[in-house]
C-alpha cells in the first residue's frame, strides 16, 4: 500500500494524534534498580509487606519518576533528587503505612514497616 498517494493522507491525517507524553511519562514508565547517579537521595525501607506496585502508586501520587531498587526481598531503596522529595515520600509511606517506624533517626533515616499483627 502506497501511504503517500493524495487519496489516503485525509484518512491518515485524520487518524494520527500526536500526544506530548512530558505529562503522562511518570503514571507509566519506572526504574528499577541501583542508582549510581551522584547526588542521589533515597528512602530505605525494611519490610517485605510492601509490593512494587504500592511503591509505584506513592511515586504518581507525588508526580515524582518512580525508581527503587531491592537488594534483598524485605529490603527497598526508594529514589530522589533531593530533601524535599525525600521528606513527601517518607510521609506519604508513613501515613499509608502508620506502622511504619523511624531507624537511624536523623535528618535521612529509614523506615521499618511492621505487620499490623506485629506488636512494638
């Protein structure tokens, strides 16, 4: 089929939406694993209760781009480009996980996600 003759341009023209993704790219797309970039902040979490798709439901609610890595299957390292995306992702899994618990306190601490059956 010949798409550049006169009579099918109308029909592809008309078909062709052409979407500027800038706003979309983060509700889709993630990375996962070991970030080496310098400069790079992360919140450490300990817990195996919490699912990749969880993490990436708390990276769209902040319209941050998703990135974490799993060392270990009760271990994540959820990525940032600075304090202050740092803080919002560490009090929004605070608040969906109140159960959560501060290690190391200190200006970067980690998290500790306790069972709900798990007494402190």
């Amino acid at each position: 089929m010949d798409t550049d003759h006169p009579k099918y341009e109308t029909a592809i023209a008309t078909r062709t939406r052409i979407i500027n993704m800038d706003d979309f790219y983060k509700n889709f797309m993630y990375a996962r694993g070991y970030n080496e970039i310098s400069g790079t902040k992360w919140l450490q979490i300990f817990t195996d209760l919490v699912g990749d798709s969880d993490i990436m439901e708390c990276y769209v609610e902040l319209d941050l781009f998703g990135w974490w890595y799993r060392p270990e299957p009760d271990s994540l390292k959820l990525y940032v480009r600075n304090y202050s995306q740092w803080r919002q992702l560490k009090n929004l899994i605070t608040h969906k996980y109140p159960n959560a618990r501060e290690l190391n306190k200190g200006k970067y601490c980690s998290l500790r996600i306790f069972s709900l059956n798990h007494y402190i």
